[in-house]
C-alpha cells in the first residue's frame, strides 16, 4: 500500500492532474505557516524523542541480516530512521489528503469526516449505521494513536524537568504536563486556526529547525555532515529492499515491531491528517500539495533526526555517553536527557528541546481536536469550521483519555498493539477512497486538455449524493460563473 501511495502521488505531480485546483480563490496561508501546519498535524511531539533514540534501538536490533551492535548495524541505524520518517510515511499521508481535499473543495460534496467521503464514493449514508461506524473507529483510532505520542512525551518532558530543576519523576509531574499541553492547546483551539494553531505550528517549526542547526554548529560538524550524507545514500540505495524485506529466513520481530507497526501508525494518522491538510489547502493545486507534503516534510525530518542521531552516535563511538547501555538500564528518556546534557551549555540545549517539546505537544492535540471536531460535525461545507464549544469539548477529552492511561501504567507494547489493531480497518477503507478517486479523476477530468485543467471545475449537486454511489459531474469553467 505504501508503495503504491508513492507512485499514485509522483504520477499525479507529474501528470495534468497536478494542476487541478483544489477549490477556488488564493491560497489562505502563506507556504511556510501552510508546511508548518500539516508537519505538526502529521507529527506527534515524540518525534522528538524518537529523533535522539531511534537509532539505538535499530543499533541494538538490526534487520537486513546485520549482526547486533556491529558497526554495519551502527551504520545502517540512521538509514532505518529515514526510511520510517521519510517519504513513504509522507507519500501515505499525501494520498489520503488528495482524496479528501479533491471531495470537499473539487467536488463540493457536504461532510469533512471519514463517512462524508466514503458515503460520496460508495452511496453508504453518511448518518447510517455504516458511516456511524467508521467515524467511530477514526475517532477511537486516533485516540489510541494520540495517547503513544502523548505518554512518551511525557515521560521525556519529566525526566528532562527533572534533570533541570531536581522535581520528582513521577505521575504527579507527567500529569501535570499533560494538563499544561491541554490549558494551551485549548486556549489555541477557542482561538482558531488562524489566531492560535498557525502561531503555535510557526514556533514548534521554527523551533525544531533551530535546535538540530544549532548543534550542528556547536557540535561534530563534519561527523553530523558526513553522516546524513552517508545515510540518505544508504536509505537511497536500499529503499526497495527496505520497503519488501520480510526476513522469510528469521523470526521477523523486527518488520513486525518497527515496519509494519510505523506503516499502520501512519495509516491510523491518515483519516485525521487529511481533515486538516484539506482545510488549510484550499485554493492550492494537487502538486503543490504532493510536493509540499512528501518534500517538504521528509526534508524537515531528515535534518532533524540526522543531526540529532548523528550527533548521539558521536558521542557513543567517543566514549562519552553509551547510549544503548543507558537505553536498556535506566530507559530512553534519560538517554536522551543525558545526550542533550553533553553539548555545550547543556542546560540550555535540554530547556529548549522540552520547550520545543510541550509546543509540539500542544499544536499536534489542537490539529487533531480540530478534525474529531469536524467528524463530529454533520454536513460541514467549505469555508465553514466545526463549533467552537465543540473543538473544546474534543480537547478535554483527548486530554483526559490519555492522562487516564497513563495512570494505569499500560506498557508501551500494549499501546502499540492497540494501534496495530485499530489501523487495519482504516487499510481496507484507504484502499476503496483510492478507487474512487480514480475513478472521480477519469470522470471530471480524463477528457480536459492539459493546459485547461487549472481552470476548470467539475459541478457536482450535492443533492446526488443521495441518488448515486458515485457523484456525476457536468464541466463549467469558472470564467462562466
């Protein structure tokens, strides 16, 4: 499915039906705040986290027939990263984005929710009990998606906040954590995506780009920089093997615990992402999106986790932190306070990264309270936004499920199992979304000559949506309007 979410997206951006407008008028934010939304939409802040840890996992149990702390394994532990936060990841979200945002602002069909688009394509009513169902599991779904994200930023932020001031590691201060995420995430959603959202996106954005340059500089320069080059021709050169390996020859616990679970996390994500790059794209062609989504993003992620990663390994090949060691003894979280710890002005560099961190946190739970709040909502129509009681009401709870969860000490292997579980439905229902929007593009546009695609609209009457499984579509060009 990944493979094929790439060459669908590539072939759109390189076809006519790259510039296919996706609804009328100028784009409502500019290209930087328009990135920064849809990356902290698409990312949860244990980003963060993974961006220093990763790679040690990877070190410690490699794939590919590497042996086990070798130095191929170290080699190859960066590479793992890129390919699991890179294009793939992106190429995924994009396709789901693409369909959403061609039936809300192309097709003008009612409804910004799961069951909106699938009762367009299959004639399933939105309001039955076959649409109630699927909006359910999207909201379950990323709920348990959210709570890995949220429990692992928590459990970092404490560990940090304790190394900086000497508070306790303990459920009192993780909670009182999560509750200060929620104060400013529910003060940003009351605000709106405009007053509230794209501030808080523009300074986790300019935050997470600031941190890892930053480093770069005061840290091994060379060695960051001859690492990430090394990696991205690695990750280059074994994409494909990356991409289809499943150890038929091992166990594969590894394909299992990292490809498969971060393939169906991503998936599990698409629903909710879609909703919001579809209300920030407005007026935006298809292959600004595609470019936007899959370059944009991947790039960003790529820095951050090659010089973040890049720069632990440094210090573990030095002899100045063992980060496996520190991994498997006293956890991840202190690994990654004890690496920021070691660059110049340690302190400094650990305050920043847990500020950057309860930003994320906040702007990533706002983005996805806005789109519970629109699945909640019925018959919403471009231009409008859900409630705002509403998006308050989603806030509270995606504060108080997780935080309910964390209580009861779930282990993190429960979550992800949860997540593995509650994604494989959403497999099946991106696979029907992709054929009907095949099938929309031949019957909108197959017949249109490429230089009058980005201007024309197919008019499509809402009314058929009760009428036909698949909306008709009439051709007027929006000089005729």
């Amino acid at each position: 499915m990944v493979l094929l979410a790439m060459g669908l997206v590539i072939y759109l951006a390189t076809s006519k039906y790259g510039n296919i407008r996706l609804g009328e008028g100028k784009p409502e934010y500019s290209t930087l705040s328009w990135l920064f939304m849809f990356i902290c939409a698409g990312l949860g802040s244990s980003t963060l986290y993974w961006g220093v840890a990763e790679w040690a996992y990877y070190y410690q149990t490699p794939r590919l027939n590497i042996a086990p702390r070798s130095q191929q394994a170290l080699e190859f532990s960066v590479p793992y990263s890129f390919f699991h936060w890179g294009i793939s990841a992106w190429a995924t979200y994009t396709l789901a984005s693409l369909i959403m945002a061609y039936h809300f602002h192309v097709r003008k069909n009612k409804g910004l929710s799961l069951s909106g688009i699938i009762a367009a394509i299959t004639g399933v009513r939105p309001q039955g009990p076959w649409g109630k169902l699927v909006d359910l599991m999207f909201l379950i779904a990323t709920v348990g998606a959210l709570t890995i994200s949220l429990v692992v930023t928590a459990a970092t932020f404490t560990r940090g906040l304790s190394a900086l001031t000497g508070l306790p590691d303990n459920f009192t201060v993780q909670a009182f954590v999560i509750l200060l995420s929620g104060g400013i995430f529910c003060l940003s959603s009351w605000i709106g995506i405009n007053n509230g959202l794209q501030r808080l996106s523009k300074m986790v954005g300019w935050g997470a780009f600031l941190l890892p340059l930053l480093v770069l500089i005061v840290g091994p320069t060379e060695f960051i920089t001859n690492s990430i080059i090394n990696a991205i021709g690695l990750t280059t050169q074994n994409f494909l093997q990356m991409s289809l390996f499943t150890d038929p020859l091992g166990d594969g616990s590894f394909t299992r615990n990292w490809t498969v679970f971060y393939w169906l996390w991503w998936i599990s994500y698409t629903p909710g992402v879609a909703m919001f790059v579809t209300r920030v794209s407005r007026g935006r062609k298809i292959k600004e999106v595609i470019w936007g989504l899959i370059l944009g993003s991947t790039v960003g992620c790529w820095f951050f986790f090659g010089v973040m990663e890049s720069y632990a390994i440094h210090q573990f090949i030095n002899g100045v932190i063992n980060v496996p060691q520190v991994l498997e003894t006293l956890g991840g979280e202190t690994a990654v306070q004890q690496v920021l710890m070691s660059l110049p002005a340690g302190k400094l560099f650990l305050a920043a990264y847990l500020g950057v961190m309860i930003i994320f946190l906040a702007s990533h739970m706002d983005a996805v309270a806005y789109t519970m709040a629109a699945t909640s909502t019925r018959n919403l129509q471009e231009g409008d936004d859900p409630d705002r009681g509403l998006r308050l009401f989603w806030c509270v709870v995606i504060t108080l499920i997780p935080l309910s969860i964390l209580f009861t000490g779930a282990s993190l292997e429960t979550m992800k199992t949860t997540v593995v579980l509650t994604a494989l439905p959403f497999l099946v229902i991106l696979l029907v979304k992709v054929g009907g929007f095949i099938r929309w593009l031949k019957q909108d546009y197959a017949d249109i000559p490429a230089h009058q695609v980005e201007h024309y609209l197919p008019q499509t009457p809402v009314e058929a949506l009760e009428k036909t499984p698949v909306l008709p579509a009439g051709t007027v060009f929006k000089g005729d309007n």
